[in-house]
C-alpha cells in the first residue's frame, strides 16, 4: 500500500526502511539550526521531528531517556556534576535529576526551539527544568565543551540527533579530546550510538575514536526505541580511567525513582550483545 | 513525505504504525489460505510478505528464528521430540536441528505455499529440511494438536501469524489445553506473543489463557525484531509443571552451534523484563 499525507513517515534512503506514525501536524518551523515539526499522532500522542527525522514522542519516549541517562549514572561511582549535550527536550535531564547523588545537571542544546516546543508539548519531560540544579543552557556544545573547566564533570551525555548536521562533530576524535579534558580521573561519557542492526559500522567508528582520543574503555548497550529506524537502539560508554563499569543497582537504587522500562535487570541486559555485535567489537 | 509504490508498506490501523522497506515485489499469490508476496528489497534482501504483513527477511529473520528456538530448547531439561505450529518457512526447523539432544523435530504448516517459496528465495533457511530427524507435514495445525499422542511432546513451538484469520485458533484456552495433553509432564510451549509496547494487553490475555487452560507456569522474554511493529517482539513460554525455567546455557551449549542473536547473554537478558510489562504480568 501506499502511505499519504495523513501519516509522518521518515524514510531513510541510506537503510531502506521507514517508519511511519498516523497523524497530522501541528506546527512546522524553520529554526537557524533546524527543521522542527510537531505531530499530533493517532497513538503516540505527540511526536517531534528535526529535519524530517523523529525525535521524541510522547508514548515512547520513556525507553531512550531512562537508557539513556540510568545504565550510566549507575555505571559511575558518584555522579556529581552531570553535562547533556543536545537533549534539548529535557528528557533525559529529568532522568538524571531523579537522582540525589546529583548535584548539578547543565543541559547544553544549541537550538532553544526544542526546548520551548518540549514545554509546550512535552511539559511531563520538563516537570524538573526547574529544579535548583539544574541549569539550562543554549549555545554550541562542542565549543561549551572546549571551554569547559579541565576535570570538573563526572559524566557527559550526548544525547543528540544523528551524526549528519549540526550534530556531526559530537561524533569524532576532536570532541572526544575535549571531553577527556573536562571530566575528572574516573569520569565517564556517553552517547547514543544509533541502531546495532543498521549502523554498527558507525558503532565501530565511534568506538575506535573514542578510544583513538584516549578513553580507557569503551562498552555498547542496547535496548528498543520503537520510533526510531529499526525500533531497536544503542548507547555508547567510554571511560577515562581503565576500571572496569561499577554496577550500582541494588533493587535500593531504583526505589522512590519511577522508571517504567529500566530496573537493575534491563540494566544488565542492555549490556548482553548479540554475537555479531561482540564479534564486530572484538 | 509521502511513500509510493517502490515501498512495501506495512500500515496498521490499530497501532496507528507503519513499517516499509525500499523494494520490488517479485511474486505474489493468493493460496488458499493467504496472499503471500515476495519482494526484492534494497537492503533487507529478500522479504515475504502474508496478507500485507512482514514475516521474513534475509537480512534479520536470525533475530526472530534463533529467539524462538534456542531460549526454550535450552529452557528445557531435554527437548527430544519437538513440534513447530506454523513455521513453514523453516527458519526455526533450521534453529532447533541445531541441538543435537532433538531428536524428532516436526513442522506442521497449514499452507505448504509458504515453505514452497521459502525454498526459492530463503534457501538458507532450508537446508536442513532433509535432516533425517526432520518431518515436514502440511496440515492444520489446531487438528494436529487434537490427533497428537498424549504425553509425546517435550517442546511445542507455535511460530504463527497474527491472532487474526488462519492463525487465531493458536491464540486460546480451546489449543492449549490439546497442548497440554500432547506434551510430556516437563513439557513446555513457547509462542511468538507480538510487541511488549503495541500487544501489552494480547500478551496479557495470552498468558492468564495459557494458565486457565492448566499451564503451571508462564514466563515472557523479548528481543529486537527489527521488520515487526515497533521493532520490539517478545516470546511466551508456559510450562506444564511447577518447575521453575532451567538455563541449560554454559559456554558449552552454543559451541559449535553458529547463532548471530543468541547466546547465553542474550538469553538472560531476554528474560530481564521492562518495569511496566513485569508490573502488567503481575
């Protein structure tokens, strides 16, 4: 069948695959940075696309925040002073300030558009914007994070688009140098590293720079995130020193957080691979 | 944007979802039974289709046949006789031939068409139809339960279509409980139960089925199923005896055994469930 103007489809021509949502649109706009829409969509309430890609939506969205911020706030001995670069939505910065061991938590994002159109639109992500320690900061990522003062952060999360446009050089050996800069001795980053069945090419990239950089160890976790190509995605560890992940995930440290997919059992299995990835990563 | 015709479109109404794949359809009949088309695609390879839905592709059928076989054969204390309910393009067959302790594995397909063309355009699915200890039989499924011998089976596999149409009389209390007669006391079913986020209420009805029809036990896993809705499926196992789930998983059990998906991590941690799924199973 043919699919019309009453669904939001991304097809990628690279893949071959598109996914689609029944719906119509609310709002377009053209930012300096950015084409956003917002969807009103049939079943995922609503939907966020940059440059025709999706974002986030309301139904779904609780995968890739919770993944995207818990498995390595768990992962990190005492994380302190968090820095998202990207996540303009204010997800997954309300993930990370469910977390009391967290004293600061700075949102990065270049386009200020996302966010107000997340606070329109997605006001249960933006329940802790203003939380006391959280601070909210429009500019370019890559440049915060040059200037940002040596070994001050405990974990940098990446969490932004794909990397083609303005996000292409949150994904190389350059960006990377400057976050081993910024963290502290047993500092962490992550990053959402795309699909293990469409971009495992880009996986092994992205982990041979960062360790190319300097990073000690690097580590792939993956769990479903069903609006994105494939419904099935990745996040990307790499450490500064060489100690091995901490698994600080006792049933204690998901009580009074409410999570809906993550609990210390998804912790550990977003970290089992399937045998072509462990071999591809070899 | 809009998806012509150089698309197969999987568009579901219900779930307001849609999946295509870039491609040409190659075939298309209709059988007695279902419309099945084949379609060459861009980078999926070979794709069929049953009346409009995805069933398999070249490219990540490995997800899906080795999650349904190798988690409930190594589930089992010893699986020797085995039966798959569908199944015709003989991908899980293939899966399950795999385990040198099976030593009867029967196929029972409704509509030999099925298998037929998977012998054309998935031949790498077929190549061990000829294991002596295979038996390829093409009937209905639900009689065949009917007519089995009490207390033959050690695994039932029900490797079907959607709960509609040909495939709906495998969803119910009336086929499980012919199951439950068929199968050994340690005996245990394992079925394909559709999308944790789409069919949380399917799995649901499933799984409080199994139980009224006398299954002690039921338990869920999921995997990345990437040409399915939402790219996210999941497996339901009922067993007929209080015993909890062996895991018959060392190292040892896939040696020798060539899996891409499956391996005693993945197998964990397809078990390690989403809060809100062990919440709505409670």
């Amino acid at each position: 069948m043919t699919l019309d103007k009453s669904w939001f489809s991304e097809a990628v021509e690279a893949t071959g695959t598109a996914f689609s949502l029944k719906g119509h649109k609310l709002h377009e706009e053209q930012t300096p940075y950015q084409k956003i829409e917002i969807w009103d969509t049939q079943t995922f309430g609503y939907l966020m696309t940059i440059d025709g890609c999706t974002m986030v939506s309301t139904r779904d969205n609780f995968l890739y925040h919770e993944m995207m911020s818990h498995v390595a706030l768990n992962s990190h001995p005492d994380p302190q002073n968090v820095v998202i670069v990207g996540g303009g939505d204010c997800g997954t910065l309300s993930e990370v300030l469910k977390h009391a061991e967290v004293k600061s938590a700075t949102q990065v994002e270049i386009d200020e558009r996302v966010t107000r159109l997340s606070e329109k639109y997605f006001p249960e992500l933006c329940t802790r914007n203003s939380d006391p320690r959280a601070t909210l900061f429009f500019g370019d990522g890559i440049q915060w994070m040059k200037d940002a003062k040596p070994g001050s952060i405990d974990l940098i999360i990446i969490d932004s688009t794909d990397p083609v446009g303005p996000a292409e050089g949150l994904f190389g050996k350059r960006f990377y140098l400057d976050c081993i800069k910024a963290l502290k001795p047993d500092g962490m980053l992550v990053q959402q590293s795309e699909s293990p069945l469409l971009h495992l090419e880009l996986i092994k990239e992205m982990h041979a720079a960062m360790r190319q950089a300097g990073f000690a160890r690097t580590h792939l976790f993956h769990f479903p995130q069903t609006i994105y190509p494939s419904g099935w995605w990745s996040g990307s560890i790499a450490t500064k020193s060489d100690a091995p992940l901490l698994e600080r995930i006792d049933d204690r440290t998901v009580r009074g957080m409410e999570t809906k997919f993550y609990n210390p059992r998804t912790h550990r299995g977003a970290f089992a691979l399937p045998t072509y990835v462990e071999e591809a990563l070899e």
